[in-house]
C-alpha cells in the first residue's frame, strides 16, 4: 500500500457518514430477540437438506413427546412412588 494512499478518501459522497452520531450495540438487544440461528454438526447437518427438513424433523420429535408423556403420567394429584417403597 502507498503511503500517500492513506490519506486518500475513496467512498462516494453518498456515502458520508457521521460517526459522531452512531449508537454502538443500538439494535443488539432486538437483533438477539429475534435471532434463533443454530449450528448443527456437520454429522447432523448432513442428514438434513434445508431448514423445512428440520423443522419437520423438530416437530415430530415435539408431537412424540407430547403423545408419549400423556401415556406415562399418572392420574392428577396422586404422587410417584420411589424406589424405597
């Protein structure tokens, strides 16, 4: 790089900005809120096409959940019995 070149401002005068006025982090919070990336290992990411693909996946897992606790819960208010008993 020239050292003359330093100096040199190349953006556009549209493109002029103030820093002066910018807010660090200003839309970190609502970007968290609304972000829900996850990684997936490659092993997992493999079995999977495309995030419909998972979502399925994802869904079916919940609705099994969801059938099978209702068939292991036992009748409302009478408690579990422990291993002692």
């Amino acid at each position: 790089m020239n050292p003359e070149d330093v100096d040199a401002d190349d953006l556009r005068p549209e493109y002029d900005f103030d820093f002066s006025k910018a807010v660090r982090g200003q839309y970190y919070k609502q970007y968290c809120e609304s972000s829900n990336v996850v990684v997936l290992d490659p092993d997992v990411a493999a079995a999977f096409h495309n995030a419909e693909t998972v979502n399925q996946a994802l869904r079916a897992m919940l609705q099994f959940a969801k059938q099978t606790s209702s068939l292991t819960a036992g009748p409302v208010g009478t408690q579990q019995r422990t291993a002692a008993e």
